[in-house]
C-alpha cells in the first residue's frame, strides 16, 4: 500500500540519519552536465542523460562513478561543491547526521588531486553545511576493492597522516564478485591499529553470506553495508543478531530489482525477512540522485514495499543512532529527542492513516 499524503509528510519530518551513501551517487544531475561541460564535454550530452535515467531493471551506477574520477572530477573545489549539495539535499529531508563515503585512491589516481587537499575540501564542505544548513557529516574513506590491497593499505596510510575528527573510518565498496574481503585484512588491521572504526560491503550482487561473516570475523568491522544475503544461513544471521551486528540496507539496491520479477522482488527481498532473523537494519539512500531516492522516499519503500509499520520505522530509527560513530553522550541525548519527536509526529497522524502493523 503506497503511503498516504499524511503519513509521506510524516515520514520527511521524522529525523534521520544516513549511515550509507557514496558521495559520488549524490551529483546533482545538474552538476554532473556542468562538471562535462567544465572538463569539455569529454562525454556525450545524451550519455550524462543516460546515468540519470533508471528504467525498470537500473544498470550502470558504477560506471557514473568511474567516469566523475576519470574525466570530470578535476579540483578540489569539485568536491567541495559536491560535498556541500549532498548534505543541503540530505539536510532538506531531515538527516541530521550522516556518514558518507569517498573512494580517495580514484581521485587521487584517476582524478589527480593530492589527498590531502582533497580531504580538505570535503571538511570544509562539512564545517559549511553544518553552519548553514544544521547537518552534522562525517567521512568514510573507502577501500575501492577493484584496486590492488596494496593500494588499500597506501589509502589507510593517507588518513592516518592527514588524520582529523571528520574522517571516523574506512569502509570498502565497489564490485564485490571477484574481490572477497579477505584481500583487504592488513589495510583494516591497520585501520584499526590507528583507532579508525570501520565497515565493509560485504553480501551485495548475490554474493556469498561467507563474505559476510569474513569481514566481521577476520576485518572486525563494526557494521555491515548490505549483507543480505546472510538471509540464506539462518544459524549465522541468528548469530549476527545476538552480537547485536547492524546492516546498513538500501531499498533501491538494483541487484534484486534486476534478478526477481517485477511482482515477487518486494516480496522476496531479505530486506523484508532480515528482521524477522533478529537482525538490526536501517534504511539508506546509496547512490541518491544515481537511484533517483530520497531519504524520505528510502524510508517511504520500507512501508510501501517491505510491509513494515511505524514501530518498526521507530526501531530502525534507533537502530541507525545505536550504529552511528557518535559518543555515546550525544548518542543518548538524540535518542531521546528523536524518540519524542517520532512521537509527537505520529499522534498527529490522521485516526485512519494506515499504520501497518509489520510484515
């Protein structure tokens, strides 16, 4: 049942972090054309209209992202206009945290700025919104698993020398197929060593829930992006559940949208059976404007699609705050703020707002 007028206001108001977006799926479609034009149209205009349009089975994200570091991302003040447009928009569906990632070996390979002024762009771009639009960011710099590990523990090296209160982990992402997580043990040993916290894809693309429980037990993350499919080894999801792991899920990912049919992918996604394991999730926007997703509208799909109602909505939301790389201070304080405000706003739900009770 798609949400009503009432409960999608409801759902842009309630406050929300996002623990799970790369910073390049957040260009603005407009910003993407000009950066093409800035570099000199080095891709074909129908071609940037290509990235931003999502058909039924989307295919592609990773190539947008490729092509921003390879021939249009070519400042520092590149990253700092897209850092700042990403948390305005986050910002303008009440995420008031959010922990975003940036892949640095590209840009500093592929797109030829320094890491550290790259790094401090992004910051800047950080201090700026959180003074102009009331959104806290934070930076993961993530591992790009297509490069060599050696490359991984080079990135590990950069943060650690440019280290600052803004950049609170690593992670990893891109194509996970051929690239286990077991590649990467000595860039996250060091990490860790450095007291960086940390989180990993690990079960996306249908791959195997081993890769899950390898960068729990061998990287040691702190959290999981994905992990669905934990789903296919009950006993194992049992367990990530009593260690109380969090999985950092995206309702739009493209994998089940792509390889289940248009009417059974609501509801044969384990986005729908991972809670009813035990396990901890929250909903995130991924690649946003790539997607074409909003926060509101993340959080809109975890009703209108995965059948869960406004006490599950409450958990996730405490299930993001529990995840978060805050202290535990500020932890306690939102927590409490952000649960009376998620009330207040559901007593002022209309009496017939379909609440859902859960899946």
């Amino acid at each position: 049942m798609p949400p009503t007028p009432a409960l999608e206001s409801f759902l842009h108001a309630i406050p929300k972090v996002e623990l799970h977006c790369h910073l390049f799926g957040t260009v603005r479609h407009a910003t993407f054309a000009a950066l093409n034009r800035q570099a000199g149209m080095p891709l074909a205009e129908d071609e940037v209209e290509a990235f931003y349009t999502r058909g039924e089975k989307p295919v592609g994200v990773l190539r947008v992202l490729r092509a921003l570091d390879a021939q249009l991302i070519r400042s520092a003040d590149d990253l700092y206009r897209i850092t700042h447009e990403y948390l305005e928009d986050a910002a303008a569906h009440n995420v008031r945290y959010s922990e975003f990632c940036w892949n640095p070996t590209g840009t500093v390979h592929a797109s030829g700025i320094g890491y550290a002024a790259a790094q401090q762009a992004i910051v800047r771009a950080i201090h700026d919104a959180e003074r102009q639009f009331g959104i806290v960011g934070r930076l993961i710099a993530a591992i790009d698993r297509e490069a060599s590990p050696e490359a991984a523990v080079e990135m590990v090296d950069w943060v650690t020398a440019q280290r600052c209160e803004e950049v609170i982990g690593i992670g990893i992402d891109y194509r996970e197929n051929d690239r286990p997580p077991e590649l990467f043990v000595q860039a996250y040993r060091n990490a860790r060593s450095a007291g960086l916290r940390t989180t990993a894809h690990a079960g996306e693309f249908g791959m195997p829930w081993t890769n899950v429980r390898t960068a729990l037990d061998l990287l040691q993350v702190d959290r999981i992006d994905h992990g669905y499919t934990v789903v296919d080894q009950p006993d194992f999801a049992r367990e990530c559940a009593e260690r109380g792991v969090l999985f950092t899920v995206v309702p739009t990912n493209s994998y089940y949208l792509r390889t289940l049919p248009p009417e059974r992918w609501a509801l044969d996604h384990p986005i729908r059976r991972m809670p009813g394991l035990g396990l901890r999730i929250h909903p995130n926007t991924d690649d946003p404007t790539l997607h074409q997703v909003t926060p509101t509208q993340a959080w809109a799909m975890m009703v209108r699609d995965f059948g869960f109602g406004l006490d599950d909505l409450r958990g996730f939301m405490h299930n993001g705050l529990d995840g978060a790389w805050i202290d535990d201070t500020t932890r306690r304080a939102w927590r409490t703020r952000w649960s009376a405000e998620f009330d207040a706003l559901r007593a002022r739900l209309p009496q017939d707002t379909p609440t859902l009770s859960g899946n």
